[in-house]
C-alpha cells in the first residue's frame, strides 16, 4: 500500500507538470493562429497551475529550478508569450498600444529583482553571528521579522504580484482595450514598489540590529557577567538532537552555571525545553569568545567534525559523556582519546575501553554512573494473571557502515513481531529508532512493513475502548506541555525575532515541564485499551516512559538494552551477527543475563513463559550484577558522582589556569589570531557536511 501510495502521488505530480508545459504549448500555438479563447485561457491557467503548485508543491517546482527553468524564467517566458499573442491579434496597435505595455512589464521587472535586492539585504542584516535562547538579547535592537512573502519567498511573491499583470494583459487580449492591460499592470508595478519600500524599513536604524561587533561584544559582556563554569558542546545534523536532548536534565542538575553550546543555527530549535543558557556559534571565529570567559568544562555527547574546533581552546577542559552506552565499536571511538576525560557509567565501559586499546588512558576514564535513568523504575513483579503481557519491541538503526548485525529489523524484526501478535496475551509497544531507513533502505522498508503488521492485527482485536473523555483528557495534557515546551511562531518568523521571543526564561520552567510531563504520560497510556498494540514513532513519549509500561524488552546491541537493565526485567536481544549465541554473549557483555533471539525468532514463546512466571527465571540474579557492571552502583546517587567528576575537571581547569598565571604567561596565545584564522579555513570545508546531514556524529 505505501509504494502504491507513492506511485500514485508521482503520476499526481508528473500530471501536473506535463499540464504545465501543455499549457506553454497552448499558449504559443493560440497566439500564434491567433485563436483568442484559447490564448486567454491558457495563458490564465498556466499562471495559476504555477501558483498552486507553488504554494502546495514547491518541492515539485524545485526539480524546474535545477534545470535552470525557474519561476523567474516561466513567469518571463507566459509574459513573453502573452505579447507574441498581442501583436497577431487584431484591433491592438503595437506601436501606441504594446510599447507601452512592455515598458510597464520591463518596470514591473525591473522592481521585481529591486525587491529581491532589498530581501537579500533584509536578511543579510538580520543574520546574526550567534544565536541564542534563554537569554535576554534585547539589548542587541532585535525586531520582528519581515513578512515572509517579501522577505524569504521570491517565487511566491513574483507569481503572487504577476497576477494582476497576467489578467489584465488577458482581457486586453479578450477586449483588444490596452487600458485593461494598463490597469493590470499597474497595479502589480504598485505592489512590488510598496514591497521594495516596506522592505527597505528594515534596514533603517529603528528596524536595523547592531553591527557584528557590538553582537560580540555584548556577548562577552554577557559571559562576565553570567560566569558560565559548565556547559556542554554539541554539534550535528537534522536527525541528531535527541543526542543532547537526553543530557539536557543532566545538564541542568549540574554543581555550577550550565551553559549549551551549539555549532549550527537550526539546532537551536531542535533542543528540547530547557532553562540552561544556549548560545550557537555558525564560524569558528565567534566561538573563540568562549576562551577568555569564566567556562571551565565542556562535556562532549557526541563526536562530530567540528568537535575539533572547540578542542583549540586551552582554557577549557573536555569530557567525552557519549549519548548512550553500547558494546558496539562506537562506544569505544579512538577519537576519545582527544578529550581530557571519558565519562562512563559504570566498570563495563571501562574495561571495553581497554580491551578495544584505542589509545584512551585508563587514569583519564570516570564513572559517573547514568543520571537521566533515573525515572526508569525498578521491577514490581510479574504481570498479574490474565492480565496483558506488554513487550517493549525498541531496535535500533542500521548504523552508518550498514553492518546487518547491527539491527534486527532488516533479518529478524518481522519474526519477532509475528510472533509476538501470534500470542493472544501479548500487547506489543513498537518503538523503532528515529534514524530507521536513513542509512540502508531495506530497513526503512521492513520498517513500514512491521507496522503494517501491527496495524493489521490491531483489526483483528476488540474490546472495551475508554470513553471520548480520555481522548478529551490527552488533548487537553498536550495542549498545556506543548504551551511550556515550545514556542509559537507565526510563519515566516526567522531566528532574529526567535532570539527576542525566546529571552530569559520565567521562573522555574524545568518543574512545570516535569510535572506536565507526567500529566501527558498518565493521560497518554490511559488513552488505549490494554489489549492494543501500540507504534510510537514520535519522540513522545520517551523511551524511559515506554520502559516503565512494558514488562519485557527487546532489542540489539545498543544502549537500549544498558538502560533497560537498571530496571531489572527480563530483556531479550536479537542476534543477527552471524555469530553462535556463545560467542555473541562472550564479545557482547549486555547480552550475558539477556535471552538471545536467532533471525527466526523461535525463542519469543519461551521469554513470555519466564515473564509470566511459566518458566524459571535464570537470568534474574545475572542481570542485577551485570546491570551494576555497566552502571555503576546506585550508592551514591549517579547524579551525586556525575556532579564529583564536574568539580574534579573544573579544578584541574583551575589549576591549569593558576600554572599559566604563575608562569607568568597570557591566558591568550600569542597566536590566537593565526590560529582561529586557521581554524576558521578548516571549518569552512567541514561545515557543509556536517550542516545537512549527522554523517560526522558517532551514533551508539
């Protein structure tokens, strides 16, 4: 169904440019004879057919655009088609009637790329070198923006403007009466003249930030005075944030002034709710401000290209905290070896460290333990009899080498499912990873087919359903988290206007979210029957919360499985390495208290039993010990040793700091210049390929 659905929008979409090129050749074969029905009507609906594409299909358009058939160059191409058609009919005197009409269309041009000029200058000077959030920038004379149909959408304006043009020049065709076509024109010259002027407002001073200078210059006013200590570092592509997001509690818990530091300007909006003070450098160069403030550590949650950059910095201390815990090679990167520290849960990340001997030093490595697990719940028992099994079903991606042992989808996930929904007591919670599909197509495809599964089966059950209240209930909790999580935009809002709408937070937030939070996640669950199978592709609920709800878990090789395990259920893990299940559990260590499950997936009946008291629980002492292996122990707290290690780095920054002075030596290099100069050169051949796609983050 979905391909079908897909070739069906195709055919949709090639329709409508195949009607589009009809109606050029209408246009032109009708002005030709001349044939005036015709010519009017083809000329009007090939302006509104591009219209309506643009606004509705612009991705479409774009495929023109790369053949250089823009909506500059078919809008000129109608009009020019539109006067071939003037000079064959009758009635219209070219020299008296026509010249002056395609003066007037030369004019209505001519004001066309004037206001694009003055769009591009809009822009320009409300692109600012830093971004933030949660910090009160008004001082900087921020405004709001522009509307977007002058400002950013050149296609949609020229179409949008051209129609009064297009109209009256049909009707003089109709009437051969040039004084429409004046009209028509006219009014189109006036609108793109009011948007050429209105834009200009934007760059009087009244409208106009402050130069890049003062930005930065405010901006290390606003360091000295807010004496950032710790903050985190973060840099990725499109898909990535979740990477960040889930340190952001962390982060905000931490012994001192947190503050985030981004790299790209679109993540400043992809993080989650948060009060901690974020600040995003595009270029190099502008990050530099971070050297002489007060900010001692920067913890590092992923590996990306830029991550290099900020390593310049001899003022700041490094931690490498990853985003997540795993036995694969990517929890052992060699690029660790490049911070000062590598924070780990628990003795399991140790000793992977050692054995992959990538070059990190085990005196630089530090157990913090995993301080966002802390909602995860510990396990209260078997479910009660004639009561729903729940199975967590959470795979992980496909990795960037596409190894097919590193998710089960592709080989065994359609086994596991069938024959999960083959036993009536099971309620399944499927929760693939965001990144499914992006690296190798046959796992997006065996993706959308284990949900068409689901989603069959789901037909083939019934019973009690909750009352439209509950839905009623869900609504409601959605409406008040999404009003304290996110911000509302009106369209065409760019990160200038961002910036003044998201200043210093009110109050307490991070409270107000947390028990919002709840309210959503109670009223969510209390939403569907026991007896439904559920797919959860969206970031709510979280992970932690689907822990919570389900009595058994399956999954790969990932930090899934580490995270699951300080609840102590029962856990499975799908085995599609090609490896004998004795040297998977020998080269995987979370694997050793899990049931392991071959590609067919016969083992699924034989888990249900051991979940539901069936059968004897062999792995249950196995899996208290491994899961202090990999964690760490619950005494202290892991936020008690997460925040030791924070004072421990940030006095080594200290002393550091206290060495240079009694040397006698300059905080600042003497080459700052020549190196961020340097720097900046070799951010701009990274910079395009970390902007679009993750490709450089190291995903466990």
């Amino acid at each position: 169904m979905p391909s079908a659905g897909r070739a069906s929008r195709r055919l949709v979409q090639l329709s409508a440019l195949f009607t589009m090129f009809a109606l050029y050749v209408a246009q032109l074969v009708s002005a030709l004879v001349p044939y005036v029905p015709v010519f009017v009507a083809a000329s009007a609906a090939g302006l509104a057919l591009d219209t309506y594409l643009q606004y509705k299909q612009p991705g479409l358009l774009s495929l023109l655009g790369k053949i250089r058939f823009d909506v500059t160059v078919r809008q000129l191409l109608r009009d020019m088609l539109i006067f071939v058609g003037l000079l064959r009919i009758s009635g219209i005197n070219p020299l008296d009637e026509q010249a002056p009409l395609l003066v007037m269309v030369l004019a209505m041009y001519l004001l066309h790329f004037a206001c694009q000029a003055a769009a591009v200058l809009v822009r320009r000077s409300r692109t600012l070198p830093i971004v933030t959030r949660n910090i009160d920038a008004s001082a900087l004379n921020l405004c709001k923006s522009p509307p977007r149909l002058l400002a950013r959408r050149a296609a949609h304006r020229l179409l949008t403007f051209a129609i009064p043009s297009t109209i009256g020049l049909a009707i003089t065709a109709a009437t051969t009466n040039a004084l429409w076509g004046v009209i028509g024109i006219g009014v189109s010259i006036a609108l793109f003249l009011f948007g050429t002027v209105y834009l200009g407002t934007w760059l009087l001073p009244k409208k106009r930030p402050v130069s890049d200078a003062k930005v930065m210059e405010w901006l290390d006013a606003w360091l000295a005075e807010y004496r950032p200590t710790v903050g985190m570092y973060f840099s990725g592509g499109t898909t990535s944030a979740y990477q960040a997001n889930m340190w952001l509690s962390t982060l905000a818990d931490v012994d001192g002034k947190p503050l985030l530091v981004l790299r790209e300007r679109f993540m400043v909006n992809k993080i989650d709710a948060t009060d901690v003070p974020i600040i995003c450098f595009p270029k190099v160069a502008t990050m530099f401000s971070l050297e002489n403030s007060t900010l001692k550590m920067l913890l590092h949650p992923a590996n990306a290209a830029k991550t290099s950059q900020v390593l310049r910095i001899p003022t700041i201390k490094h931690a490498f905290i990853n985003h997540g815990e795993s036995d694969k090679l990517s929890s052992c990167n060699p690029y660790a070896k490049a911070y000062d520290e590598v924070w780990v849960a628990g003795p399991a990340a140790r000793d992977r460290y050692q054995l992959a001997d990538v070059g990190v030093d085990d005196r630089d490595v530090v157990e913090v333990g995993r301080p966002q697990l802390a909602p995860i719940k510990l396990a209260e028992g078997r479910p009660a009899t004639g009561s729903y099994t729940t199975v967590l079903y959470a795979p992980t991606w496909e990795g960037w080498d596409g190894n097919p042992g590193n998710t089960s989808v592709i080989l065994a996930g359609e086994n596991i499912v069938r024959h999960l929904l083959a036993d009536p007591k099971v309620r399944l919670i499927y929760k693939p990873h965001p990144m499914t599909g992006s690296q190798v197509p046959a796992a997006g495809e065996a993706n959308k087919r284990i949900m068409a599964m689901i989603e069959e089966a789901n037909t083939r059950r019934s019973g009690t359903r909750p009352g439209p209240e509950a839905a009623v209930e869900l609504e409601r909790r959605a409406e008040a988290l999404n009003e304290l999580t996110s911000t509302k935009f009106r369209k065409g809002t760019d990160e200038q206007e961002r910036m003044l709408l998201q200043g210093k937070p009110d109050g307490d937030r991070a409270a107000a979210v947390a028990e919002a939070t709840a309210a959503w996640e109670e009223a969510y669950w209390a939403s569907f029957p026991e007896w439904e199978h559920l797919i959860i592709t969206q970031a709510r609920p979280a992970i932690f919360t689907c822990f919570n709800a389900a009595d058994v878990l399956i999954s790969d090789v990932s930090s899934v499985v580490s995270d699951w395990l300080s609840s102590e259920k029962p856990y499975a893990v799908a085995n599609t390495s090609g490896l004998t299940e004795d040297e998977f559990r020998s080269g995987f260590p979370t694997v050793r208290a899990a049931t392991v499950l071959a590609p067919e997936a016969t083992e699924v009946p034989e888990l249900l039993a051991v979940v539901r008291g069936e059968a004897e629980d062999t792995h249950a002492e196995a899996r208290v010990a491994l899961k202090e292996h990999l964690l760490g122990p619950s005494d202290p707290p892991s936020i008690d040793r997460f925040n030791a290690a924070v004072r421990a780095l940030c006095a080594k920054a200290d002393e550091r700091r206290a060495r240079m002075a009694a040397r006698g030596e300059d905080e600042v290099p003497p080459t700052r210049e020549d190196s961020v100069e340097e720097a900046a050169a070799e951010a701009e051949a990274a910079e395009a390929a970390t902007e679009s796609e993750p490709e450089d983050t190291v995903t466990a």
